[in-house]
C-alpha cells in the first residue's frame, strides 16, 4: 500500500553544514532535490526517494492514529 503525499505540504530540510531548516513543497523535492541554504548558502541534494519513503511512513502511522481516535 502506497500512502499518497500532498504535494503541497511543507517539509523542512535541515542544511547539512549548518543545521537551518528550509521549507521545500513535496512536489519540489520531488522534481528538483537539490536546495540552497538560505542562511549559509551551501547547495545540497535530498535522497528524494529515501525522504518521501520517511514521510510516508510517518503519514502511514498519522492515519493509523486518526482512526484509531
Ligand atoms: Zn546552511
């Protein structure tokens, strides 16, 4: 079972040199998975297959919860 992620949903990238988050949509990451750092201006990629893998898990267990309540 595939969870479908909003593309439009916020997710913070947190900067591998200096730890600042930059919000980045899902359909960003998805077809670009490179980000600058606002605050030091380093450029990295995002392992896009591996962060939306995490995210639905955690959006797996969200509904899990929501049904259970
Ligand atoms: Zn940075």
């Amino acid at each position: 079972m595939r969870t479908k992620l909003d593309p439009n949903a916020i997710v913070n990238i947190p900067c591998p040199q200096c730890g600042e988050k930059t919000p980045q949509t899902v359909a960003t990451i998805e077809t670009s998975p490179r980000i600058r750092c606002a605050k030091c201006g380093v450029m990295f990629g995002i392992n896009a297959a591996k962060l939306m893998k995490k995210l639905q898990e955690a959006q797996a267990k969200m509904d899990l919860e929501q049904r259970r309540f």
